[in-house]
C-alpha cells in the first residue's frame, strides 16, 4: 500500500495536471476562436484530437484529472465567447464523453512504430472516429434542437463530422510529434531533405485549392503518398493537417474549389469539404501503414539475408572465418598488398596428434578442444584488419596485413605458448598436453604473382614444423623462385 507521503505527493501531482491542462487549454480555445479560426470550427474542431493522443500517452488513473481541467480550460475559453454557463456544462460532458470513449477504443502509445503495428489498428482508429463523435454528436443535436430549435441533422453534422474530422487530422500529427522518426526529420542533414519534400507538397496543395479554373484537386492524393513514401507516416501527418487548415482558410473567405458552392447540390458547402478531406484520411492512413510494413518487411528481408551471408561466411563449429570467407579475404588482402606494396604474411597452424586425442576423449572433448583453439587465436589477432579462420578438421589460419615474416613469427610464438598454457590433458602426446604446430610465411605481392604462393609456403613452414617435432613454429623465406621454398 502507498504510505501517506506518497499518497500526498500523487495528489499535487493531479492536481498539476488539472491546473496546467486548465491554464492550456484556456489559451489554445481563446485563441482558436478569437484570433485564428473563426467560424471554421463546424468543419474540422482539432482539440479533441490532440486530447486523445495525450490520454493515450499517459496512464489511465491520470485521465480523470486530465479531462477535469481540460473541460474547464475550454468551457471558460466557450463561455467568454458566446455560450452560457448551463449550455456549456453541458457540451464540455459531450466533448469529455466523445474524447474518452474514442481514446478506450484505440491502444496505448509507447512508440509509433509500435502503436501502428497493433492487429487491427486501422479499424480501432475507424471505430475512434465513429463512435466517440457519434454518441456526442447524438447528444449534442438534441440539446441544439432542444434549447435552440435547431435541425437535428445540422446540429449532428456541425459537432459529429467537425470532430471526427479534427480527430482524423490532428490525432496521428500529436502522437507524431512524440515520436523519435519526427525529430529524425528535422535533425542534422535530414532538415534540408524534410524542408524541401514539405515545401514541394505546399506548393502542390496550393496549386489544388487556389487553382479554380482546371480541376487539380486530383494531385492532393498524390501529393500524400509522395509525402509518406519520402519522409513516412510522421510527414504525411503534417501535410494532411496543412491541408486541412488551409482548405478551410480558403473556404472560409470563399476561395478555392470550395469557396463558391453551387446552392443546387443535396449536401452544403461544409459538407462537402468534410467528405473530401475525409476520403483523404481514410485512404492515406491504410495505405501508409502498408507503406511502412512494407519497409519494415524490406530491412527484416534485408536483415536476415545479411545473418545469412554471416553465417555462410563462419564455420559453425568455432565461429571462426570458414574456408570460403578465409579464400575471399587471402584475395582481396593479396590485392590490396600489391597495390600498396606492402608485405602479407599467413601462419597456418595445426593441433598435434589431434586424430588420437579424438580417439582417447571423444569427438565432443576434440570439439571442445577446437573451440578453446579458437578462442586463443581470436583473442591474439588483436587488430580489426586480422582474419582468423579455421581451414578445415584441425587446421586453422591466421592473415595478417602490413605484418612482415618477423612480426608473424612473433605472433605465431604467442600462439603456441598460449595454446599449450590451457593444459588441455593429452595423454598421447610427448608433452602430455594439447601443443600446436604453426607455419609461417611473408610475401610483399607482385604483379606476376598469385596468393596461392603464400599459401604454399605457409604449408611449406608448417610441414617443416611437424617434420621438426611439433609444438613449435616453422618460417621459410621466398627465394627468386616463388616456388622454392627453404626452411630456415
């Protein structure tokens, strides 16, 4: 149970919440309806929108404190405009009844990556617009028609379908807006690409509404998916808010395709808008979530073939760089040595008597023992540019560019006296321990020849190495014949 203090503590902390959202939305609903919005507010209403991404970042023990001071913050910004007290009472119930219902219907926000993947979460935001709106819209009409004698279809279409509309418009932008891929877009270089794509779509959208006399509206959808493709579903977000203000700015001073509706058509100017701007959500908010599983499914694809390729490129035993990737690395060193002009050397090493080690312990002990190998010539090729690599059965291999036969033979050294330091029991060897054998080689390429010289003499060493006793190492230098092969 909470002790006293903490329960103090959680109560101021509400009751923050309550006086903040208060003083907020105070400001904001004044200033909609003073200075910037008019009487655009029967086609597209953007608080309650923004209200329900909040709900949905917060916890839900938070939202009664939360829609308290909302409802107040607005109701004082309606009642200094033109509503009663009693009125207003009574639409700040229908606005907190809509905001709650439609934000219980929609999940959690956590991420927006997260929040678009949820099962059936076009149809969870589809059931937001409807229901919320529809039950306080229902209410609202039949307050309007009861205290104001208003037609009930009309008062429903001015609260329903205006805040449907804003839910639609300012929703996905808010919860956008906390979002990592939102400040990706305007970080670093990302700013100039965002910057450019958005003017592009401003420039777009304003040839579609101010343009009269040739029907652009057809590049509004357009406009979108290129927005979406371009900077994903937090771009798209604030294009299609733009685009509703904008139309409804148009529309209110009577510009653009809407501004000068016909009085013959069944449905009204308003109306008309809504159904437009309403198409627009509803098939670019389906279409972007496809837009981004499809990304998703692309870097996952992408992803996996790229685990592929690493795990083609490793031998499953160790770990360690198989035969095919140690092949491919010896020939672009090999490249990369004789056009710098810089030495290569290779050391191939093999574990003594490992045939009868296999015989005595067991395969599982060899494995073992290999795996411990690996390890010691992992943990010695210190240098990122170093490919270690297990050559097939017991051998292994070690490349090393920019090193001469010296520094090789040094490594090899510490190799083999790191190995023999495991004490891995070998009651079949001499020296009653697992030892090792290395060969080592160093050639600074020419034009003439092929990496497969060095490989030659790295096996040259280490059949010297073996022929000399084993566990110990073995280096041979190349004389003006590439195939001849001196142990030293």
């Amino acid at each position: 149970m909470q002790s006293e203090p903490g329960k103090r503590l959680e109560l101021y902390r509400k009751i923050r919440l309550f006086v903040t959202f208060a003083l907020l939305y105070a400001g904001i609903d004044i200033g909609l309806n003073k200075f910037g919005f008019s009487n655009g507010w029967t086609i597209l209403w953007p608080l309650n929108g923004v209200t329900i991404a909040v709900l949905l970042r917060r916890r839900r023990s938070d939202w009664l404190a939360i829609m308290a001071g909302v409802a107040l913050g607005t109701g004082v910004g309606e009642c200094l405009d033109t509503n009663t007290v009693l009125m207003e009472i009574g639409l700040r119930t229908f606005s907190v009844t809509e905001v709650v219902l439609s934000a219980l219907l929609l999940p959690a926000f956590t991420t927006l990556d997260s929040w678009l993947r949820r099962p059936r979460i076009f149809l969870r935001f589809a059931a937001a617009l409807v229901v919320g709106p529809g039950v306080s819209g229902v209410m609202a009409a039949l307050l309007f028609h009861a205290t104001q004698h208003q037609r009930m279809l009309v008062a429903f279409d001015d609260w329903a379908t205006a805040d449907a509309l804003g839910i639609a418009a300012m929703m996905p932008l808010a919860l956008s807006l906390y979002s990592t891929e939102m400040r990706k877009l305007f970080r670093g270089r990302a700013l100039v690409r965002t910057t450019c794509i958005l003017c592009l779509a401003a420039v777009s959208l304003w040839l579609s509404l101010e343009v009269t006399g040739y029907p652009l509206l057809f590049l509004v959808y357009p406009t979108l998916l290129l927005v979406d493709l371009t900077l994903s579903f937090p771009g798209s977000a604030i294009a299609f808010a733009g685009l509703c203000f904008y139309a409804i700015f148009l529309t209110e001073h009577n510009l653009g395709p809407f501004g000068h509706w016909p009085s013959n058509l069944g449905v009204t100017r308003d109306v008309g808008l809504q159904i437009f701007l309403g198409f627009h959500v509803l098939a670019l908010f389906p279409a972007s979530i496809l837009i981004r599983e499809r990304r998703r499914l692309v870097e996952d694809l992408n992803n996996s073939n790229a685990q592929l390729l690493m795990l083609a490129s490793l031998d499953g035993l160790t770990g360690l760089a198989n035969r095919r990737s140690l092949d491919e690395n010896l020939s672009q060193e090999w490249k990369r040595a004789r056009r710098l002009r810089t030495p290569l050397a290779l050391i191939m090493m093999d574990v003594d008597w490992f045939k009868q080690f296999n015989d005595r312990y067991g395969h599982r002990a060899g494995d073992d023992c290999l795996r411990s190998a690996a390890a010691v010539l992992r943990e010695r090729s210190r240098r990122a540019e170093d490919h270690v690599g297990r050559f097939g059965g017991e051998e292994f291999v070690v490349l090393l560019p920019h090193t001469d036969l010296a520094g090789a033979q040094h490594m090899a050294e510490e190799i083999r006296e790191a190995i023999y330091a495991l004490k891995i029991p070998h009651q079949d060897s001499p020296w009653e321990f697992i030892t090792v054998s290395l060969g080592c080689a160093a050639i600074t390429p020419t034009r003439d020849g092929t990496e497969s010289e060095l490989m030659s003499l790295a096996d040259a060493a280490l059949y010297e190495a073996k022929r000399a006793g084993r566990n110990c190492v073995q280096t041979v230098t190349q004389k003006s014949d590439p195939m001849l092969v001196t142990p030293e």
